[in-house]
C-alpha cells in the first residue's frame, strides 16, 4: 500500500512537472517608446555666389560613436524642415548605410570649411550598401529625399549652424 500512495505521487509529481515545463509562456509584448525629434540647435545654408538663404533647419546633433551608428535609425519620418548633422572629429573619407532607417534620404556631405561637397541623393531605406561621401569630409546632413534637388542644393554652398546650449 504504502508502495502504491509513493508511485501515485511520483506520477502526480511527474505529470506536474512535464505540464509546467510543457505550459506555453504567455506572449510578452514589449512596448518601445519611438524615437523622435530633439532640436539640438539650427542650421543654414547659403547660396555661394549671391550668399543669399537657401533653408533654415532645425537640426540634432550627432557627435558620439553611438549617435554616429544610430543616426536617424528606427524612425518613421522627419519634418521638411529638420535634419541630423554629423560632427566627425577627423577629416576623412566617411562611408554612410540605411541599415534600420525606415524613409529614404539626402545625404550631405560637408568639408571642414562647412562647404558642401558631395552627395549621396535619395538613399534607399534600409539598404545596407555603402554610400562613400567620395572626399575626404568633416560632417555630414541627413535630410529627406528629394530635398536637396528642391532646394537647388550645389557642390560648394556654405553652411553655417549653432548649438543649443
């Protein structure tokens, strides 16, 4: 008797635990909260030969090894009139992707004397491929698609920014 009450609780015990480590988990749906825009200071640019105003925008700064890799990744749009700048502390060929970046872009490429000089024009979302800025450059601005050809952007325009303090 005793023999039997022991192999009915070995069996319960047993059917217990293959029905706990046999229970499928319950989903678990994290929430992330989306990346969104921080004015970080203003950008402009001119026209060279007139010097007269070619957009102001309102800009974030990226200046660390993660903003850097990040970028305008995760996100889902920006405003006509917002952009990420890229502020390299070395003067160097930079290559660019669209790894994780959900719209396509304009990408700028600034010498150290903030003169623009080369493009990457409307860089397709999440493309991991290379975008080389093709000289050696000091920053760089990412801006929608289609907007560097709308505001008649050109090889050697003068850009200016400020910070936000």
């Amino acid at each position: 008797m005793i023999k039997s009450n022991k192999l009915i609780v070995y069996f319960f015990l047993a059917f217990c635990m293959f029905f706990l480590c046999c229970k499928e988990d319950a989903k678990k749906v994290i929430k992330t909260e989306p990346v969104t825009f921080t004015k970080e200071g203003a950008l402009t640019i001119f026209k060279t030969k007139t010097d007269s105003i070619l957009v102001n925008l309102d800009i974030e700064i990226a200046q660390s090894d993660y903003e850097y890799e990040t970028g305008l990744m995760y996100r889902k749009s920006m405003e006509e009139k917002q952009g990420m700048l890229f502020i390299f502390l070395d003067i160097r060929h930079h290559n660019f992707h669209m790894k994780n970046t959900e719209f396509p872009l304009d990408i700028i490429f600034i010498d150290e004397n903030l003169k623009i000089a080369s493009f990457q024009k409307n860089a397709k979302p999440f493309n991991e491929n290379s975008l080389p800025s093709k000289v050696p450059i000091q920053y760089v601005l990412e801006i929608n698609a289609g907007l560097s050809e709308k505001w008649q952007l050109g090889i050697g325009d003068q850009v200016e920014f400020t910070k936000i303090p």
